[in-house]
C-alpha cells in the first residue's frame, strides 16, 4: 500500500466497524478509515464451488480488516509489454478460492455519504480489485467525501461454467456465479454500508473495460434491481453474450477435455485450477467457430455471440444482452455516464512503420477503408506519431460502442445518459496516449499514486481534481456538473461529449467523422 497524504497511518480502536456477520476493525490512513478484505460470502473451494456465495458466517470479536482478499485463480500478467506494465504499475497479488472479499474506505462512520462501488477490469477472466493503484479508494473518501467500495469476486471457469446437466438442479446457477457474486456484493452493502458512514439509497455502480461489462450486465439482472442507483460504463460495456445451449455444449466439451465422465462433479470440485482451466480454454477453442475479422465492441448486433468464460443468457439470472440488444427496462430510471479513452488499443509493445499498420488495417477492414481511415485520422491529429495513431483505432471502434449504448439508453427516455471521451496523453515514456485503464487514476483522484502513468504533473492534478468531482457529483446527484463545468446530457444525434482533457469542454460527436469510417 502507497500512503499518499501527509499525515499517519494509525490502528486505533475506533477503527472498528460492524457488519452483519460481526466487527471489522481497520486503520487510519491520513484521516481515512480503510477495511481491507472484509468477507462478504465464505470460501468457493471444494464442495462450494460453482455453488451461489453463501453469507459469510458470523464471527467473534474483531476481524482483521487489513489487507487485500485474495484475487480468484487466474493467468499471471505475462501478456503485455515491459513498458505496458511500467504505466500501469500492475499487481498480481495472491490467489485463492476464498476470494470473495471488498474493500471500504470512508472518511466517517457516521453519516449519509453517496457509495461507490467499483468492479475491476480483465473481461470475465482474470484481474482484481487491487490489480492496478488507480482502484485505491482513500483519495475519494479524503477529498471528495465518499464512501469508496471495491469488489472480488469468481472469474473465468470458477466463476461461468454450467453444471446444470453434470450435477443437477442443486448447480442451475453455475453458469452465472461470477455475476450473483457481484449482487451478494451489493446486498452486503445495502445491508452494511451505513456502519461505514454510506447511504443504501444512493450506491453508483461502476467499471472499466470488463468492469463496464460486469455493470451492464447487472443493469439487466433482476436480482440486481433496486441495490444501485447510478451507473458508469468505461471502455466496455454491451457485450454479446453466449445463449444457455451454446454453454451447454462448452461444459460438454470440457468433460471431454478432461476425459471425465458426463457426471463426475466430485473430480470437477478437487482438480486444480490450472488443470481446469487448461481443459476450458482447450474446450473454448473447439466450440467456436474460426473467429472473423475483428470489427472492434462496435460490431454490428447481429454477430453471432461466442462460447466461454462470460454471463450466459439463462433465462432466469441473465434474461438478456443488456446494452447490446436493449436498454433493460428495470433499469431505465438509472442515470448512466458512458465513455471511452482515445487511445484503447495501446499495446507498447507494438511500433508500427505507417506501411505495416495499413497492411494491418487492410487485412482486418480491407484496403479502401484501411486508407481512408489513415487518412482521416493524420488529419484529425497531425500532433500524433504513427505509433499513437496506430493505437487509436481501438479507441475509434470503442466510441462506436459507446455511441450504440447511448442509442439504447436514449430511446428509453428514461434517466438521463451522460457522454465522455478522455483524451489526456500521458508524459510517460513515448507515444504511449491514453492508453486502456488510463482515466481511472483520474476519476479515483490519483495521480500521485499512478505517477509512472501520470507524472504527477501540475496538468495531471488539474485535471484529476475536475474528473474525481465529476464521478463523485454523479455518485451523489446522478448529474456529474460542476462549477465551471456544466455537462449536458448526451443524445445519438449531436452525440454530445465532455471531452477530459488539460482543456476540458463538450463537444459534439469527437471523432465522429473518422467513427463513421469504420461504420461505413
């Protein structure tokens, strides 16, 4: 832990809190009392994997609030540049299948304060409430007075593969834990978060990339209704989920791979993860049909949805695509803030000549479009390296995805849908934009802690101080203006964007003439 504040770091015995399942005891940090890894279910391992969390049983005198849960198996982050984890200055941290497990940070526990409650990252398969320094929560409980949360819970195979034709009745949930995980997440706040100095009636819900998946999704799931009130999309979002027969049929196929029997749960509860999740990835392989060109999260809705490791659309959990096919109707009082960064694609890895990332671009969209859309994008920005440009496409296909979101939720003339794009390119390294994940060390107010990202700089504080009120007035209000900063909201024909930048403004439909590039 990085302790940024001028100030001390204490355990006293007022940092205690009480919960349902009994005390927690923290510690000060500069003023803001932090709880680390608090239970909110028990252990998923063994004979209670792939079951829906069980509470957390109830325990006597003061449990140890102090560190980080443990993050659910996963692959280890082998899968980007050396530069890549420098800017992100990620964190592995430890697994276990005891890892359902949040984080509260506030600055009182007494009080009504708007709840934050952040779901990370690294689609549906790997990643952690701690994995990047962007998700510490003091800085939004120090300076913007809010009760900041932050959740694990089961990914990948622990957490979406179905059981219902292996084990029976007792397992028709399985294929959906990962997300129940979250709604027990949630219901443990509703019921907790006001001995932390919370308000149960004014929770947001956010999350980047497959965090912005996991809040779409909840925004379609009744057992989620009524246990949030804002909602934020970031980088993600919309995803095309698999139907229940295309689940079935991967479940059958990784009995296969592991050459088990169609109905052997006990060796499914004991194996090792690894083993599992090498037969699953194997199984994922085979159910799919050859993968076509990638056309980015703005494809068009009728792509057919892909076999694996996500929500399934069961018909009782998960009713539909939510923000893919519709706008859920359940949520359609809930004011939504939907964005993206410019720069998505960033792989700092990858140093394309302008010659290799057209041949790039013309294998995936064909040549024409791939000119066309080099074309337009050196006009838009002539400030920008090849290298940079090259990784705004992905940014250009994520504004695409925001904008089909915002087409949903707009037509339900509901709560209001609020647009942004963050456009801030980092002093860090060269070239490197802004990048997947970036906005997060602004919107949590952390620049300081993020500064092998940020540097840290005057402009970065600036800027920081402006997006964290932002999120926080949104918590609070369910409109993100503030003084000086006035954010109207956002409709799919002027497309009206906050654009977070060292000048920040709105404007109409950023990008839209090289977006439609990619629509054409």
């Amino acid at each position: 832990a990085a302790h940024q504040a001028p100030g001390n770091c204490s355990t006293p015995r007022t940092a205690v809190a009480k919960t349902q399942h009994g005390k927690v005891r923290g510690f000060v940090d500069a003023g803001v009392l932090t709880f680390k890894g608090i239970p909110y279910g028990q252990d998923t391992s063994g004979a209670d994997r792939w079951l829906p969390a069980k509470p957390p049983k109830t325990w006597d005198g003061e449990y140890p609030a102090l560190i980080y849960g443990a993050n659910c198996p996963q692959r280890l982050h082998d899968f980007t540049a050396i530069e890549q984890s420098f800017i992100q200055d990620w964190d592995d941290g430890y697994m276990s299948e005891d890892m359902l497990k949040l984080n509260v940070w506030t600055p009182s526990l007494t009080g009504k304060r708007a709840v934050m409650v952040y779901f990370h990252g690294g689609g549906f398969t790997f990643g952690s409430s701690y994995e990047l320094p962007a998700h510490e929560g003091a800085q939004m409980a120090r300076n913007h007075d809010i009760v900041q949360v932050s959740v694990n819970h089961r990914l990948n195979i622990l957490g979406f593969f179905d059981l219902a034709e292996i084990a029976g009745p007792a397992y028709a949930d399985s294929v959906n834990v990962g997300m129940t995980d979250l709604v027990a997440s949630l219901r443990w706040v509703h019921e907790n978060i006001a001995n932390f100095g919370g308000d149960p009636d004014r929770v947001m819900i956010y999350g980047q990339s497959g965090g912005g998946s996991k809040v779409t999704c909840l925004m379609g799931m009744p057992s989620a209704a009524g246990l949030f009130h804002r909602a934020s999309v970031q980088s993600g979002g919309g995803g095309n989920i698999p139907s229940a027969e295309q689940s079935r049929e991967l479940a059958r196929q990784i009995m296969k791979e592991l050459g088990l029997p169609p109905n052997d749960l006990a060796s499914l509860q004991k194996m090792d993860w690894a083993k599992l999740n090498a037969a699953g990835n194997a199984a994922v392989a085979k159910v799919n049909p050859p993968a076509p060109a990638p056309s980015g999260p703005g494809g068009p809705p009728s792509t057919t949805p892909r076999a694996g490791f996500s929500p399934t659309v069961d018909g009782r959990i998960v009713t539909l695509r939510s923000f893919y096919d519709v706008a859920p109707g359940i949520s359609k009082d809930i004011p939504m803030l939907i964005g993206n960064v410019s720069e998505e694609g960033n792989r700092m890895a990858s140093r394309p000549t302008e010659a290799e990332w057209h041949a790039t671009l013309s294998r995936t969209y064909g040549e024409a479009k791939a000119t066309a859309l080099i074309a337009a994008m050196k006009k838009a920005h002539p400030e920008k390296s090849i290298r940079t440009l090259s990784y705004g496409v992905g940014g250009i296909t994520s504004r695409n995805n925001v904008q089909r979101m915002v087409k949903l939720k707009y037509e339900q003339k509901g709560a209001p849908v609020y647009q942004y794009y963050f456009t801030w390119q980092s002093p860090i390294l060269e070239d490197a934009g802004a990048w997947h994940t970036a906005e997060l060390a602004f919107c949590f107010d952390n620049t300081k802690r993020c500064e092998q990202g940020t540097g840290n700089t005057p402009e970065a504080q600036a800027l920081a101080k402006k997006m964290a009120t932002t999120w926080a007035n949104f918590a609070r209000t369910g409109n993100p203006s503030q003084p000086g900063l006035t954010w109207t909201p956002t409709d799919p024909t002027r497309c009206q964007t906050m654009v977070f930048d060292n000048r920040c403004r709105m404007v109409d439909d950023p990008e839209g003439e090289v977006r439609r590039i990619l629509l054409a």
